[in-house]
C-alpha cells in the first residue's frame, strides 16, 4: 500500500546550515559556515546550570519561564531600552527564539494573510507563514548597503497585510536599522491592524559605537510588535536553545497560547542558571560588542590580502564577501567549493532570497577563536 503523504511543504529540503555543516565535517574543514561559537561559555554560568541540577531543579518549569528569569529580563530590557515591561504578562521564555517566532506566526497569521518578510529572510519564516496558511511577500534588501526601502514596504501594504518580521542587526548582511527606519515604519502601519515581528537575537552585537534601534525604543511599534531574544548569542551557547519574546499583555497572551502545545516550557536548570547569570553578571553582555568587534577587526584585517572584497559588517556574528574578482560560480557552488576545495565552511547568500539580486557573496561566521580566524583567513588569503 502507498499513502499519499501530500507535504505540506513540497518545496522545502533541509536547511543550508545542516548542508554546509556536513560537508564541513566531511572535509575537515575551518567552520565558517553555521553560526556558532567555537569558545565556551563564561565559565560561572556553566557553574550555576551544575549548581541548579545539583539541587533538584529538574522538572517542568511554570508554562510562561522561570520568574526569577523572567524578572531579571525585564529588569534587563528597562536599562536598555528605557521600557518598562511586566514579567508576569509581557515576557515569555522560549526554547530559542525559534520556538518563539514559530509561535508568534502560527498565533496570529491566517489562511490568506499576507506577511511582508525581508530577502535575505532568515530561513525559519517562511515555513511557519506557510503552514499557517498565510503568504510571505518577499522584499529584496539590494547591496551593497542591504537597507530597507520604505517605498517598496509602503506598495505592498494591503488589507490583507497581517504582519511585517524584522530582523535588526540583520543575519546574514550584518545590515541595522536606524531610528530613521523605526520612524518610516511606524508611520507606514499607524491607523492599520498590522503586527510587527522583531527578530533582534543579535541586539549586543552591534560596532563601532552604533546603539542597537530595539523596536522596544519606540512606542508606537512597541504596542504592536512580538519582539524576540535568544541567549544562545549572547552568552555563547546555541546548543541551550533558549531565548524570549517580549510582547504587550494581549499579544503575549496569543503568543502563549500556542507555545504551551507546542513546547510548553523551555529547560528549567538552564533558565534558572540564566537568571543568576543575567542579574549577578550584565559585564558580560556590556562587554560583548567590544568582544565582537576585535574579532570582526581580526577577520577583515587578515582578510585584507585576498581577493575577496567587503565592508566591515555593522552587526552579527556575520561578515558578507564578495568575490566576484575570484570566481563566476554561483554562490551555491562557491561555498561548496570553499569548504570542499579551500578548507573553509562558509553560507551562500542567494539560498535566503526569493529572488536574489545580482551579485556574488558568502558569509563567513566570526564567533571564532582567535587562532581559528587567522588560520581561516590564511587560507582564504591563498585563492
Ligand atoms: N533568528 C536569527 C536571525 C538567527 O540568526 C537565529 C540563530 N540561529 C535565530 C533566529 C534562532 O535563535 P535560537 O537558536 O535561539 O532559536
Ligand atoms: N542562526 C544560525 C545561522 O544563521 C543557524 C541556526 C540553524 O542552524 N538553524 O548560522
């Protein structure tokens, strides 16, 4: 007997980072590609997951996240957005904030409705529009500078319009929004029902003196938005997979309506030992732009030699190159020749475009450790 198993989504494989990754590992390659830290944890955090399970706080955390992690967010969001937010109805913990932009579209996107995404889009948005019935409309961010154009946004505004997802600091484009953007945004969807989504997992890695434009700095957006979190960048550890949305009371309430059925809750010593961290520790995330920004200064000092052309990104773990002097490949080819060939893992750009515009980059992941930069760039430096 054969079942006719009609996917629901036809057109989707698996995710380039798994691709790349495989082909990384096959190859033995410098990791570039996949976003992620090659350095542990601070090693105090680390101390307090131990001390937490140690204790015996190992079942079911409430449905909403830890309390004590949940205040000291909000504590957290107050001093660096100047928001006053309730940890009882505004702040939800996620299980990455995956889980937790999942929620926030199935919760609110219809059977055709229309959400406004940004190419390059992260690629977890595009399945959850989907599989709630909706439809993305794809904009394109054009190089070099990868900004939005407010125009473009305003023209494909229509009644059926039920969301527009942002993600600032931008991944992979290293792109940010200015408060100029939140303004032209907020004057697009006044007087409209439309609800913002805002990914902003890289809200401490921002350079050169630039402040990160959290939608939670402007009020009119803030009253309408599901702005997302992750700790998995902040404090180096994706693998914990846990992050948290900040909404309005009644858009939290819908957010956690679906994320009790589809998570519940996410890991309890985790949080409880993020907590600690988070109110015993904010050094660590004052300190991390500046971290960051050596490591990007690093990459693209030892990245001068090569043939490769870029700007140095303005966020993100992310540095985008150019290397149309180097090769006609398309992107796709071109990163599997660099992790195949060169032995170094890098994403091609176009796979997170519906339509991508012309131009060839990769994206290298800098979250590395020093010495990995600089064999990296060696490497690369040889082409
Ligand atoms: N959004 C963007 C733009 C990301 O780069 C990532 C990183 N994977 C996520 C969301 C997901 O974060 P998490 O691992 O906490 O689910
Ligand atoms: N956010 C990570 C990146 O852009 C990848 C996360 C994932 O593998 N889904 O590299």
């Amino acid at each position: 007997m054969s079942i006719n198993i009609d996917s629901k989504l036809p057109n989707l494989g698996t995710t380039i980072f798994t691709v790349i990754g495989e082909l990384a590992n096959r190859h033995q390659a410098i990791n570039l590609g996949q976003g992620f830290p090659d350095f542990s944890a601070p090693q105090g955090l680390l101390d307090r997951v131990d001390y937490h399970i140690q204790q015996g706080h190992n079942q079911y955390a409430p449905m909403a996240g830890v309390a004590a992690l949940r205040e000291a967010i909000a504590d957290k969001i107050g001093q660096s957005y100047g928001r006053a937010v309730s940890a009882d109805r505004e702040v939800t913990v996620t299980p990455g904030a995956t889980e937790a932009l999942y929620c926030a579209i199935t919760a609110c996107v219809r059977p055709g409705d229309e959400v406004i995404v940004f190419d390059p889009a992260y690629d977890s948005y595009e399945p959850a529009i989907e599989l709630s019935g909706g439809r993305a409309v794809h904009l394109p961010l054009l190089p070099p500078a990868f900004g939005i154009d407010w125009q473009r946004v305003k023209d494909a505004i229509n009644p059926r319009t039920r969301m527009i997802i942002l993600n600032s600091p931008h991944n992979p484009t290293g792109a940010t929004l200015s408060a100029g953007d939140l303004d032209s945004l907020a004057e697009l969807v006044r007087d409209t029902d439309i609800l913002l989504l805002s990914d902003e997992v890289y809200e401490h890695l921002v350079y050169d003196g630039e402040t990160h434009q959290s939608l939670l700095r402007h009020d009119e957006l803030a009253a309408r938005a599901f702005v997302v979190f992750s700790f998995g960048k902040t404090y180096h550890v994706t693998g914990w997979k846990t992050g948290y949305c900040i909404a309005p009371a009644a858009l939290t309430a819908e957010l956690r309506k679906v994320h009790q059925y589809v998570t519940f809750v996410a890991v309890t010593p985790i949080q409880l030992a993020l907590a600690d961290y988070l109110r015993d520790c904010p050094e660590h995330y004052r300190q991390l732009p500046a971290f960051y920004q050596h490591k990007r200064d690093l990459f693209c000092e030892h990245m001068t030699g090569s043939r490769f052309k870029f700007t140095p990104t303005r966020g993100t773990f992310f540095q985008l190159m150019d290397y149309s002097d180097i090769s006609d490949r398309d992107d796709m080819a071109m990163a599997e020749w660099l992790t195949g060939e060169k032995g170094v893992a890098a994403i091609p750009v176009s796979v997170f475009y519906k339509e991508p515009p012309p131009g060839r980059y990769v994206r290298f992941c800098f979250a590395k450790e020093d010495q990995t930069l600089i064999k990296a760039a060696e490497l690369l430096c040889r082409i």
